[in-house]
C-alpha cells in the first residue's frame, strides 16, 4: 500500500479516538520514511471519501500530533529573509495578543465600577485593536500564498484553512463590536459578553496558528522548491508590511 494512504488510515484511527502517542510508537518505521507531501496526499485521500470540514480541521491536528514538532525544523531550516519567516514572525505577534486578551479579560471579569476610562477597557480595546489585524494577515494568505499553494499538492489544506479564516475574521468582528458598544451594555453583560468571545476566539486562532507552523507551511516548503516562486510572493507582500504591529506604544 502507498505510504500516503498508509498514512491516510492512521489519520482515521486518530480521528476515531486511538491516542495518538501509541500509534506513533506503532507506526514509527512508516513515519521515519514519510515526506511532507505524503502529508497532503493523505490529506486528499481523506476529502475523497466525504469526511466533512469539521472532521478534516481535527484531522490537521492530528497530522501534526504524530508528526511531532515541525514548527522547530521549519524554522531551522529558513533563511532569514524568507516570506515564510514573516508570517511565522507575525504568528508569534498574533500568540501574545492571545495571552494579552486572556490576561485583560481576567481583569475585565474582577473589575469593579469599569468605565470608558477604566485601565482594564483601555487595555482591552488596545489588544483588540491588534487582534483585528489579523484579517490583513489571513487576507495575504488567502489572496498571496494560498492561490500559489494550490497548484502544489497542498490545495486541500488550504482550503481547511481558507474556511478558518472566515470563523476568525467573524469572532474579532464580535470582538470588535462589544467593545466599541461598551456604553450600551450593563457593565455585568459586557463582562459576560468578553467572557465568551475570549473563550471562543483564544482556542480557534492557537489552533489555526499552529496547523499553519506545524503543517502548512512545512508542507509548502517541501513540495514547492521554486525559489523564484516564492520570491514572487516576497515581492507581493513587502507592500503590506507586517500584520499587527503597531509602532505606537501601549498607553
Ligand atoms: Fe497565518
Ligand atoms: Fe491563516
């Protein structure tokens, strides 16, 4: 049996509960030969047999979680002016508003007589304002790398991925809107509010980041070794700058 459907079946057994450290002990001698892109064929095998969206997102998990750490070799193997190492740099950016946002939002909940002024809003609108630049972000995947991507056996992960950038790009505008109504709500559903957004939007955008570290990008860098190509892309997005940084201080 090709290795890629090899692969492609123990995705299936993770999927359907085996824990995934047994079975990469198991299937240590297939996983020590694979190549990424064996990756995205497996990846391929699955769309053709009508697993769903939602099926195919855990999936991605659990390529990553019998593959081990990909993120650490990618970032080992950039030269430091790769497009790739941009994105991975503003991931990590994106990562500490995460922490930023779960930490004001603690804050937000034990506050008491918050106002427009309080410290805690002040902070918390100036991480949302971070956290919204990452629609520039997921736009420059979506209209720069993705489409490059797609003429590469790496098309049905970005498609996974394309469809994330939809729920996140929903859950910031949420974010965003609660905070710029601040006055219309009662301080006690305002919290509630932030409460939930925080809880629904930390998860999802760690769990994007790291299926683009762990398998996209390791995944397009093996099987698209056109240098050219990727400087095309360079090229594209220094226009842009980067995602979410902002030069002016915190106030
Ligand atoms: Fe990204
Ligand atoms: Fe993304």
């Amino acid at each position: 049996m090709e290795k890629a459907r090899k692969l492609a079946d123990i995705l299936e057994r993770v999927r359907s509960g085996e824990d995934p450290t047994k079975i990469r002990q198991e299937a240590r001698q297939l996983l020590s030969t694979l190549r990424l892109s064996d990756i995205s064929r497996a990846h391929k095998y699955l769309v053709g047999s009508g697993v769903s969206f939602d099926q195919l997102r855990t999936l991605v998990y659990a390529f990553a979680s019998i593959l081990g750490d990909q993120f650490a070799l990618l970032r080992a193997n950039l030269s430091p002016d790769h497009p790739v190492r941009k994105v991975l740099a503003e991931h990590e950016m994106f990562e500490c508003f995460l922490a930023d946002l779960e930490e004001v939002n603690l804050m937000i909940q034990e506050a008491t007589g918050l106002t427009e002024l309080s410290s805690e809003y002040r902070r918390l609108e100036h991480i949302t304002g971070h956290l919204q630049a990452i629609d520039i972000h997921n736009q420059r995947e979506d209209d720069l790398i993705f489409p490059v991507l797609a003429n590469y056996p790496c098309k049905s992960i970005c498609t996974v991925l394309e469809k994330a950038h939809w729920r996140i790009k929903n859950m910031v505008g949420n974010l965003t809107m609660a905070v710029n109504n601040f006055k219309n709500f009662e301080p006690v559903q305002f919290k509630i509010q932030i409460n939930a957004i925080t809880a629904a939007i930390v998860p999802i955008m760690r769990e994007h980041i790291f299926q683009e570290d762990n398998i996209l990008y390791p995944v397009a860098l093996d099987v698209l070794k056109d240098e050219r190509v990727w400087w095309r892309i360079k090229q594209l997005g220094e226009e842009m700058g980067y995602c979410g940084f902002d030069p002016q201080p915190c106030q």
